[in-house]
C-alpha cells in the first residue's frame, strides 16, 4: 500500500503538468456579448470552442450564427452545444438543435448539457431517445455535459461508458470522475471577450481528434 502510495505522490507532479499543457478552450453564449474572435484565436493559446445553440425545443442562442461563423473564420475548431429542458420531448429538442446547426460547419462532436437544476430528477429515457437520435445524425456518440454529482447518479453506469463525458468542477484540483473535457472554471478572463468566461481544459490522454466528428459519418448538410 505504501508503495502504491509512493508512485501516485510521484505521478502528481507529472500529471498536473500534462494537465497545464493539454488544449484549451472556451464555451461561450449569449452572455459573453459580442466576442472579437480573431483576438481570442490569436492571443490566447485556445484550440477550440464549444458555443451554444439551443435550449428546449424552441429556444435559439441569438448570438449562435454569428458566434459559430466568426469563431470558424478565425481558425477555430467548434463544436455546438444543446441545454436539454425537462418540459419538452426529446424529439422536440433534437429538431430545433438540427434545424439550428445545419450548414453551420462544426466540427466537434455535439454535446448536451445537462444541468442539475431544475431537470432533477432526470427523466433518462428522454435523455437516452436524446442521445439516440444526436448519434443517429451526426454518426459519432454526442458528448454529456454534467456535474459530478449528477454523473455520478446517472451516467456512471456501463451502458454510458463510451460516451465522452464533459464535467463542470470548479472546486477541485481535478475532476473525481472521469472526463473528456473539464470545465475547470466560469471565471476566465480571455483577450477578446469582455467580462468571464468559462475555461475549459482537454484531459491529457486526448487530442481534438478524438472529439471531432469523423466526416465519413457525417450526416448534416454541409
């Protein structure tokens, strides 16, 4: 037991270095305003951003089509994000995501948010049809974005393992579960955007590759 001990104490250090080195990147909204995107892909060491499209079934980011066009005229990888809501069905929520996304060129697998409050308790069999038909489109299993807590109680389970998991922890060092994507702070400042934002960090053992969405299997209209 000491020795097993030891090697963690040791591994640490080399860890917490992979981890300040690993890709960075931002998710962003409405909230963020009007983002000056060649700056943040410039003078900021970011590899990629995930901006918000939709939440429910009639809800459209209004800064979403200008986000996601500018972000990829200035050389960013993005990925496209959904807020799931407990009032409307799963199809419901995934037509309005598609409808908004279409030709809009993301890159990186969709991913759904799934806040803790006021969805819980979580429907699952909507989030399941959910995650069903994200897969079924765009030919690549959509990511979970989540709590720890809400990992834990839901997603921690066999049938989810080969889902990419994206944790929003701010209060540890590194997230006690595992993860794909860390949402390590909502309080980053970046060159570009006015006021916070959140940060978030690639686990050390991925590349972008591993979350981009394999384009033989893509089936949205380009």
């Amino acid at each position: 037991m000491r020795k097993v001990l030891t090697l963690l104490l040791m591994a640490l250090p080399m860890w917490a270095a992979a981890q300040t080195t690993a890709p960075m990147g931002i998710d962003v909204s409405k909230y963020q305003g009007t983002i000056d995107w060649p700056t943040v892909a410039n003078s900021n060491n970011l590899a990629f951003a995930y901006i918000k499209a939709t939440e429910g079934a009639t809800i459209v980011d209004e800064r979403f089509a200008t986000n996601v066009a500018e972000a990829r005229k200035a050389g960013l990888p993005v990925g496209c994000y959904m807020v799931y809501s407990r009032h409307t069905n799963a199809q419901g929520q995934f037509d309005n995501f598609k409808e908004t996304v279409k030709g809009c060129g993301m890159t990186l697998i969709p991913v759904v948010d799934i806040e803790p409050e006021p969805n819980f308790p979580l429907n699952i069999k909507r989030v399941d049809m959910l995650l069903q038909l994200l897969e079924e489109e765009y030919g690549v299993k959509p990511m979970i974005y989540t709590t720890m807590d809400a990992y834990k109680k839901y997603f921690n389970l066999e049938r989810y393992a080969a889902y990419h998991v994206f944790i929003a922890c701010y209060d540890l060092k590194f997230p006690d579960t595992r993860y794909t994507l860390w949402q390590y702070t909502s309080r980053e400042l970046v060159e570009g955007i006015i006021g916070d934002v959140d940060g978030v960090k690639l686990h050390p053992t991925y590349t972008l590759e591993d979350i981009t969405i394999p384009a033989k299997k893509s089936k949205s209209k380009k």
